[in-house]
C-alpha cells in the first residue's frame, strides 16, 4: 500500500489514541458522581489502540506512536526511509486530536488549562509529585515493555489474531501503573498534543516525554532483537495476517 495512505492511516489512528484517551482523562475522569477514575482512563488509552489494531493494522501496522516507529526500526521490522513520514503523520494526528479535544472541553463553563488538559509531566506536575528520575525511569522501563509486547505479539510464531488485544491491555496495564506518575506517556505525540495548547511548563518539560520514551523503545527493540527475535516480515503485514 502506498506510503500516503499509511501515514494518512496514522494520522486518525493517533488522533483518536490522543482523542480518546485523553479526552476520557479531561472530559470524564473526575465527573461529579459518575466519573471513570484512574482505572476508566487506562482503559480508555488500552480500547483507543485496540479498536484502531483492527481498523488500520492491516494499513500502516497502527504504531500510532514515534517511540513505537523507532522501536520496530530497532528491532529491523520497520524501514528507516518511512520513519520520518510516519513520526510526523502521527504528532499532526496528536495535535488535530488535542486541537478537538480543546473545542470540546473550553464549552464548558470554568474550564481552564491550568488543570493540565492530559499533560504529561515530573516534578511538581507529576500527579504524585514524583522526581524527574523516577518519571524518567518509569517512562523508559515502561516503553520497553510496551515494544517487547508488540514485538512478541507481532511476532509470526505467536498466536494468530490476539495481537490488538495483547497490545491494548498492555498499554491499558502501562496506565494503571503510571498514571500516579507521569500521567502516562510511553508516546512523544500523546505527550506533544496537549502540551502544544497548555504551553508553559507543559512544553518545557516535554523533552523527558520524546527522550525516555524513545530510549525505552530503542531498548526494548534491541532485547527482543537479542533474545526472542526470528525473520519476520514487516510489522503491516502482520497485522493484516492476524486479522481474524
């Protein structure tokens, strides 16, 4: 399939990721009476990524996340000449998904983006006020993990069709650790998209949220490059074979 119509795939896949999840951590978390709670938001990133699996794996392998892209380069399942494309693809996707997310939630009456609107960040805008080293090691450790299952999911000797579902849950698990935390990023572009309108503190602490990311992405690819790793075709055309 033509490299357009991937990273078009990309686009809508990342901004209903940013979209959804965030959307569900500003619109509906602390809602009087009924609201989903750090639990409902973690499920809501997990069902984003699991719902899109099946709608755009089969089209671009739904990374919808530049530590993913760079993750899968590592581990030799993506091309280096597609990285570029597909990074900015998904951070526009980020921005247009916080961009409506914005529209949505400025609506409301006595809205403000001093509640972070989804922001990731360390220090004393860490929801726990958790340091910047443990922000930075739970965001890499965290991404390792994440690539190790879409790797092992993924993978041709794995069960056929499972693979949305096992990555949905992980990053699911991911956000019920973390959330305390970081508020979760494990993803530059989810990061990117709400720091972009809060601005501020949110845009000078996004570095932590492109550099520990990546480097968790890029550690995982080489561990499961190392121990697990057999030929595989390419991460797209997996999905599209695990389709049930």
């Amino acid at each position: 399939m033509h490299l357009s119509k991937r990273v078009t795939a990309e686009f809508f896949g990342t901004f209903w990721l940013v979209f959804g999840g965030c959307g569900s951590a500003v619109l509906a978390a602390a809602f009087p009476g009924l609201g989903i709670g750090f639990v409902g938001v973690a499920l809501a990133f997990g069902l984003t990524v699991l719902t899109m699996a099946f709608a755009i794996g089969h089209v671009s392998g739904c990374h919808l996340n530049p530590a993913v892209s760079i993750g899968l380069f590592t581990a030799k399942r993506f091309p280096a000449s597609e990285l570029l494309p597909y990074i900015i693809a998904q951070v526009l996707g980020a921005i247009a998904g916080s961009g409506v997310l914005y529209m949505i939630a400025s609506g409301k009456p006595g809205f403000s983006l001093a509640g972070g609107f989804a922001s990731n960040g360390y220090a004393d805008h860490s929801p726990g006020d958790y340091s910047l080293l443990a922000c930075f090691v739970a965001e890499v450790v965290l991404t390792a993990f994440f690539l190790l299952v879409i790797l092992g999911s993924t993978d041709e000797r794995a069960p056929k069709g499972f693979a949305p579902i096992a990555i949905g849950l992980c990053l699911t698990l991911i956000h019920l650790i973390s959330i305390p935390v970081t508020n979760t990023s494990v993803n530059p572009a989810r990061s990117t998209g709400p720091a972009i309108f809060v601005g501020g503190w949110a845009l000078s602490q996004l570095w932590l949220f492109w550099v520990a990311p990546i480097l968790g992405a890029v550690i995982g690819g080489l561990i499961s490059t190392a121990f697990f790793s057999a030929p595989q075709p390419p991460i797209r055309e997996e999905m599209a074979r695990d389709r049930p």
